[in-house]
C-alpha cells in the first residue's frame, strides 16, 4: 500500500507532467533563440557594408583587367 503512494504520483508525472514541462521549456527557448541579438544585428550590418565594398573592389579590378587583358575571362571562367 505504501508503494503506492510513492509510485502513483510518481507514474502520473512521469506520463503527463515531464513530457508538457519538457515541451513546453523547450519551444520557450526555441522562441527566444530564434531572434537575433541587437549585437547580431550590428554584425550582420558590419559584414554587409564590407562586403558592398569588396564587390565595388571586385567590381574596379574586372573593369581594369577588361582594359588590360580583354582575354582573361576565357581564361578563368
């Protein structure tokens, strides 16, 4: 009788209440991992202006070796 008493609440959380804690805790953390921070916001801004400006680089170097070399393409591509 006494292991009942032990054993019952314990199945009856074991069953319904640690699997709704579980699933519930964990799409919390879903939810607020899946915003970005103000501070990956401002690194994701850093990252774009740079790479703008290796494309306007990237950009100035093809017209300059379009000039030089018109024939380089054929050869890299």
């Amino acid at each position: 009788m006494s292991t009942f008493f032990i054993a019952g609440p314990l199945i009856v959380f074991l069953i319904f209440v640690a699997p709704l804690w579980l699933f519930l805790h964990y799409r919390s953390k879903r939810k607020t991992d899946s915003a970005l921070s103000s501070q990956d916001l401002e690194r994701l801004q850093v990252l774009s202006e740079k790479a703008e400006a290796m494309q306007s680089r990237v950009d100035t170097l093809e017209r300059i070796l379009d000039a030089e070399s018109p024939t380089w393409r054929r050869k890299y591509e």
